[in-house]
C-alpha cells in the first residue's frame, strides 16, 4: 500500500510540474519572452549559443538566458534540455507610486508610468536654470525616453557624462537611483559632492531606456516586467559592434538603439554609466573581445574604487566575481553591447553596472541600494574631471580648435579624444603615468607634449598650434570597386586650414556635382569614372585635385543557385554587400567565361565568416561532382587569388552556414584571365607646366593574369617598369608616352599624349616656378627655381603636418638631403617672398 501511495504522489508531483511548465511555456510564448536556464557541459560553445539567445548570467555551467519566441524555438533544436523559470518581475508583487508630485514620494515604491513623467517633468520646471527635459522620442506605444541634463547653467568648457539604467525593462533598481540622483542634484546644492557636480560637470540622465520593457503589464504595475523592448528586441544585443559589425543580433536597430546612438553623436561624451540587474559587479570593456582595452589599467582601478566604496557600506555586497569586478568577456561573450559601442565607435569610456542580484527587488529594498551605491556613484562620476585636460586654440586668432589628441604609444583609434566646440577643451581619462601626447588639427602643425598623470587628479594641458600654409586636395571613397547601383560616400581629407567650399563632379553619377564636404552618390552605369574635387579657402586660394578612374562601377551577383556569365563583376555572399548572409544558408553557383578560351578568376576583397562553423568552398570546374576542390575558406583571413583550370575555365563555389551566427560574408572580383589581352594607357592630366609631375596609367584586361610594363621615354620616368609610373618633363611641348606591356606570351602597346607648357611668363610665383627632380625619391630631390628668385625659406612637412625639415637658401638651386627620412609622402612648402608654393614629394 505505501508503495502504491508514493507512486501517485511521484505521479501527481511530476504531472504538477508538467501543469506548471506548460502554464509558464503558455504565458512566455504570450510574452513574447522566455526565461530559463540550462546546463552547458563546454563553456566554449557559448558565445556561439550567445548569438541565438540572450545569456544573462553564467555561474559555472550554469546558464540562464532570455529569448523570444523565435530565438527559443531556434534554441530547442540543439538539443538541449530547459528549464523554464519564473520571471524576475513576476516574483512578487511590486508596491507601486501613482501621486504627480516629488514631495509624495518616499523611494520606497516603483512609480507608475504616468508618475514618473510627471516627476521628470517637475524637475525642468521647478529647476530651469539647472535642469533641461530631453525626450529622444516617442514610442509606438506613447512612452518617452526621456533624460535630465543638469549643469548650473553653462555647459560650455564641461566634460559631458552620461549616466542611465534599465536598458532591460525588468532591471529595475537602477531606475530608481538615476531618479533619485536627479532630486538630490536639484535639491540639496549645497552638499560639496553636488556642488562639485553642477560646478563642473555636464550631466546627462536616463533613468529608464526602456520603459516598454518596464511597463509592459501596463502603465500602472512593473509586474510583468520583460527584459526585451515591445517588439522582442534585446536592445543590449542590437548596437553595432566592433567584432560582429551592423545588426549583431539580425536585427533591425530598434527605435531606441536609433535615438541612443543619435544622442552620443551629438553630445561628445567623455564618460558613461548603464545600470543593469542580476548580479553586482562592475563589467568593464570589452565584452566581446579578449584582448584588452588601451586603458585596461584605468578601468580596473575605477571598478575596483566602485567596488571598494560600496564595500565600506556592506561588506557583502558587489562581490561578485573578482570581489566585484570583471571584464566582460572573461565572464561571458556578448555582440551588439551597448557598452562595446560606446567605447569603440563614440571614445566614450562606459561601464556596465550590475547593481543588484536580483533584478526586480522588493520596492522596500530601494533605499538601502540608494545607501550602498551612493558614494560610488559620486567617485566614478568624477574621474571625468581627472587625468588630462585643457584646451586647444589657434595660436594666432586664439579661437578653439577641434583636434585630435592621442597618445602615443598607448591609444588605439578608438581610445583617441577630441576636443569640443564652441571652447576647444578635451578630456582624458588615463591611468596615473608619464605619457607623451600629439595634438593636432587639420590646416595646423602638430605639437607634442610629455605630461605626468596622477590618480585622482587633473593634468592641465591648453595649447596652442600654429597655422600650416597651403592648400592641399584630397578625399577618400567607401569604395572604390562598387556594383551596379551603388551608393558611394565620398570624404574630404584636404590639408589646410579655413577650408570654406567644396565643389565635386563626379563622372557618371547621379548627381553628378556636390558642394557638400563629405557627399554621396549614385552609380547607375557600368564603367570607370572621375572624380574631381575643387577646395577653396577664406584666401580665396583654390587647388583642384582629379582622379581618374577611380571609381569602378561592374555588375554584381549575389551568391545563389545559378551559373552566370561574365568576364567582369563583383562576388557578394547571398546578403549582398549591406546584409550578413542567413543562417542554414546552402547554395551552389559557377561562373563562366564570357570570352572564348578565357579562365575565370576570382580575387577576394574583403572574407568574414564564422570560422570553422560557415564555409566557401571552391571548385575548379562546372558544379561540384568530382571536381578538384581549390579552396576551403572560413574566418576573417583575406584569401587570395585563384583561377579555373580546366577545359571550360569555369569556377564553382558552394557556401554551407549552419544554425547560428551570421557575418558580413564577402566581397570578390570575378575577371577573366587569358583569352585576347587589350590594352589601353592614359594621364592623370592632359596639360601640365614645366617641372610639374603627371601620373601614368595603363590598363589591361585578358592574357595570363601576370603582367609585366615598360614605359618610355624612361628617363623622365620615377619607375618605367612599374604600371602606373610618375613623370617629370623638363621640356615645354608635346610628349607621347609609349607603354610596353606583356604577358609572357603576347605583347601590346598603348600610348599617352601630355602637352607640356612654359609657364614661367606668369607674374605671381606658381607651382611651374619650382622644379622638383627625381621625384619620386630615396634618398635627395634637387629645387631649382627661377634665375631672379630671392628671398627664399622652405619647410617639408609630412602627411600629419610635422615638420621634418626647414632651411633657409641663398640661391634658387639646391638639394635636399632625405637620407634619414622615413619612406612616404610630403609636402614641400617653398616661399619665395611672400608667397608659398606647395609641391608634394614621394620618398621611396
């Protein structure tokens, strides 16, 4: 009989927790958020799994993690057994706030939506000279995001900080404090620690980043409060990332990732804080990246003062880990963090906060949080006031400057600062040390300066750089080797100072001419185009730069299943060049030579895919079968070339992703090789003055794929067997420029005509009146001016607007000496009298 009794009791306990799993699955799926845990045997394997679902926190092989219903369903077809847990929010049931004014408010309940509206709106209109009302925007479902910013007034000069919570709508203990941190900055002044604040400080707050989240049982409760936004989006896994890159997570970005992005664009923070829950800890970047950030030193010590502090409230409290510290990815692995953005993409040095193990806590917990992380709050909101800062001026004018300040051998791109207009001033948080520091600016010379940095303390640095002379043209492209229909951003990068007009044209675009610095446009023809760029400054001087052919507009194909044609195109995975691939992605596709006799070739640009897990391979023949497999690629190697061999030339690639974790895929050329060679040579410009360089192209399609050229005449050549040479004449009239270009089996010729003129009856002193030769250069350059020059200085100046070198002549002939400069380009600055002439100089 006691058998049979404990059988059912066994029976009706398991078929209770069955009852109780459907009921929990039923109101998760209804949610659109799952919440669980499960047992993971290789803590290897989770930054892959971490790509599928949101982990939120690891405790040895224990992972618990959130997904919506689409994420779990792709989740359970690993196999792995779940438990499913009770949300955080749904533990209890939360006492909540509904008065309209701050003064009924005691911190000890959660306030309803409408309540803490109302409160933040109080704060801007009870303290206007101290506080501004921002709202990034209105949500589908009429909720704010809404900020306090809170100064005394006058923002200019002040490092700009940001704090904010609750990214996560269900971690709520941080909502609390940042509301409670802006009453006690408005009301109590007089405390030496707010003081500091408003004297000093630029403030930024956000006490809740998702109130969709918070409030999504209704306006009135946080019962039932989701980790996700309204629309299952994990907004601290949809921020771009610096390993994974655009949409991480497969995203669109959410309105909110959108607006905080917009926010730390226009604001240039120096310094951040998020808020989560779950466990307490201070996670300091990266986290997804094991190697280090530049200021690894600094990070430790402003967690571990974090930590500290709250340690001399509760000795048991911020413990977790490494006694209340860690670095993300040691931890655990996450893409598309909000905090990773921040550093990498903004230079803003933000932290995340994990402020309480549990997540939703007891309304009545509130204040002894407030208690614990009170100091903390204050000690890591001022190190934005420590390390190096000043700020930097023309030396001339005494206006502020926006440069660049970085350390050398020390920053990484991303950890460089900038200073910050209308005052010029920057700030940089840095670890105690001697450092020397590069400040420079477009259009100025650069300075370095060696400063000594001590914990806890400010390093003042104000400088003033001087003002280069001249004017030099020059931008950059997205892309240079683009599809049928692609956009192209292109960027100014002139040297000079007061540049105020930019006039583009741009060959076979649409539009086809720009007066914006930095355009973009459209190419709707295949072909190969110019670019040219007129820059003019507040002189009135102008200099015009012209590539020639700089962009390459072709065809393009996305990886799929079918056999194409064609001698020349672009290669993209099946997400084409703005999307990753898909997961379970399986195609099979060839490319067949368009010309008789041809061999297809295919020279990757640009490879990125999960390596070891999501594979190209490449055949050489037509379909898979049994032809010889030539490549098998994976990762972020760039591969290199590889071409057909067989009777047909045709190459065949097949591409296999599996479940999880899609990335940007590939960009390729597809050419053909052999077949009838065509050559074709042309000349940066047509017309040019005595001494005046020109640059040389030759261009050639089909033979072997392995060329090699010969120009003449190649005495006035810097590299006559090279493809693209220099030339200097020395004699006005018009020159015929022959190339030689073979195969190793054929040879063709193609020439160039450039008219050479005189231009030395020009009164003002212009480029012509200098001859520079040889140039390109190792190790000398002869300058010979006119015979009744005088008065003559020169400085060269490298490409960061160093001086190497300066002397002053006595004669309108002489040598440079370059032995002991480094390989690259520069610019020769000559003043004859009064005027400057720039000529840039190549160093071999």
């Amino acid at each position: 009989m006691k058998r049979i009794f404990i059988f059912l009791l066994v029976a009706v306990f398991s078929l209770n927790v069955y009852a109780q799993e459907k009921d929990l699955s039923s109101m998760m799926k209804e949610r659109n958020e799952f919440y669980f845990s499960f047992e993971i045997d290789d803590l290897q394997d989770l930054a892959k799994i971490a790509k599928v679902i949101s982990i939120d926190n690891v405790d040895g092989n224990k992972v618990t993690a959130y997904a919506n219903n689409k994420q779990y369903e792709r989740f359970l077809t690993l196999g792995m057994e779940t438990t499913l847990l009770t949300p955080p929010s749904m533990l209890e049931n939360h006492k909540m706030f509904d008065g309209r004014t701050r003064a009924e408010y005691d911190w000890d309940e959660y306030p309803t939506y409408e309540a803490y509206v109302a409160m933040m709106e109080e704060f801007a209109a009870t303290y206007p000279e101290k506080c501004t009302l921002i709202e990034l925007g209105t949500l589908n479902s009429g909720r704010k995001i809404l900020l306090a910013r809170i100064n005394d007034g006058n923002p200019d000069g002040k490092p700009k900080f940001l704090y904010g919570s609750t990214i996560h709508g269900d971690e709520t203990t941080g909502f609390i404090m940042m509301l409670r941190l802006i009453d006690l900055l408005l009301t109590q002044p007089d405390l030496p620690e707010v003081k500091n604040v408003l004297d000093n400080i630029d403030l930024f707050v956000c006490p809740n980043a998702n109130p969709d989240g918070t409030y999504h049982g209704g306006n009135n409760t946080v019962n039932g409060a989701t980790r996700y936004n309204a629309y299952g989006v994990d907004m601290n896994r949809n921020y771009p990332d610096p390993v994974d890159g655009a949409h991480p997570d497969g995203e669109s970005y959410a309105m909110e990732t959108e607006w905080f992005m917009d926010l730390a664009e226009e604001y240039q923070f120096t310094m951040s804080a998020h808020y989560h829950g779950g466990a307490e800890v201070m996670n300091y970047p990266w986290d997804n990246n094991y190697e280090r950030h530049a200021d690894d030193a600094w990070w430790q010590m402003v967690s571990r003062e974090y930590a500290d502090l709250c340690h001399e409230v509760n000795s048991n409290y911020m413990t977790d880990l490494e006694n209340g510290i860690t670095n993300g990815a040691d931890w655990y692995r996450i893409g598309g963090g909000r905090q990773d953005y921040m550093n990498y993409y903004r230079q803003c040095r933000e932290v995340t906060i994990e402020c309480s193990t549990t997540k939703c806590p007891s309304a009545s917990q509130l204040p002894t949080f407030w208690e614990y992380n009170y100091n903390s709050i204050f000690a890591y909101m001022n190190q934005v006031l420590c390390g190096i800062q000043g700020t930097v001026k023309d030396a001339a004018t005494k206006e502020p400057l926006k440069a660049t300040i970085e350390i050398l051998n020390h920053d990484q791109d991303y950890s460089i600062v900038e200073s910050q207009l209308p005052m010029g001033n920057f700030h940089r948080p840095i670890n105690a040390g001697t450092y020397t520091i590069e400040i420079k600016a477009n259009g100025y010379l650069p300075i370095q300066k060696t400063v000594t940095v001590v914990d806890g303390e400010a390093t003042i640095l104000d400088v003033e750089l001087e003002e280069g002379e001249g004017l030099i043209p020059d931008f950059s492209a997205s892309a240079t080797d683009v599809a049928l229909g692609s956009e192209v951003q292109f960027t100014d990068e002139t040297w000079g100072a007061n540049v105020v007009s930019w006039c583009w044209r741009f060959e076979g675009a649409e539009p086809e001419s720009s007066i914006i610095q930095n355009p973009t446009v459209k190419y709707n023809e295949v072909g190969s185009y110019d670019v040219t760029l007129t820059v003019t400054n507040t002189d009135g001087d102008s200099q015009t730069i012209t590539k020639q052919r700089y962009i390459n507009v072709t065809e393009s194909y996305n990886m799929d299943d079918v056999t194409i044609t064609t001698c020349n195109a672009l290669f993209y995975d099946y997400g084409g060049p703005n999307n990753n691939y898909p997961d379970n992605d399986v195609h099979v596709m060839t490319f067949k030579p368009a010309t008789d006799g041809a061999m297809i070739q295919v020279e990757f640009l640009e490879f990125n895919t999960e390596d070891g897990y999501d594979i190209l391979r490449i055949y050489n023949g037509t379909g898979v079968g049994n032809n010889p497999c030539l490549a098998e690629l994976s990762g972020s190697s760039l591969p290199g070339k590889y071409t057909a061999s067989n009777t047909e030339g045709t190459l065949t690639f097949r591409f296999l992703s599996d479940y999880s974790y899609n990335n940007p895929g590939w960009k390729a050329v597809i050419r053909c090789i052999g077949g009838e060679m065509s050559v074709s040579a042309d000349a940066s410009q047509d017309t040019i003055c005595i001494g005046e360089t020109v640059n040389l192209l030759s261009y050639v399609e089909g033979g072997s794929g392995e060329y090699t050229y010969s120009w003449a005449p190649a005495e006035l050549l810097d590299d006559p067997n090279s493809q693209n040479p220099v030339a200097t004449p020395t004699e006005e009239g018009e020159i015929v420029f022959t190339v030689e270009i073979s195969d190793g089996t054929n040879t063709k010729n193609a020439e160039v005509v450039v008219y050479v003129e005189n231009c030395v009856d020009v009164k003002e002193y212009t480029v012509s009146d200098v001859v520079i030769y040889p140039n390109p250069t190792k190790d000398m350059v002869n300058v010979t001016l006119n015979e009744d020059s005088e008065n003559i200085s020169w400085t060269l100046i490298n490409m960061h607007g160093q001086v190497v070198k300066k002397m002053n002549e006595v004669s309108g002939s002489f040598e440079i000496d370059l032995k002991d400069v480094d390989k690259g380009i520069y610019f020769l600055n000559v003043s004859v009298g009064d005027k400057p002439i720039i000529k840039k100089i190549v160093v071999e």
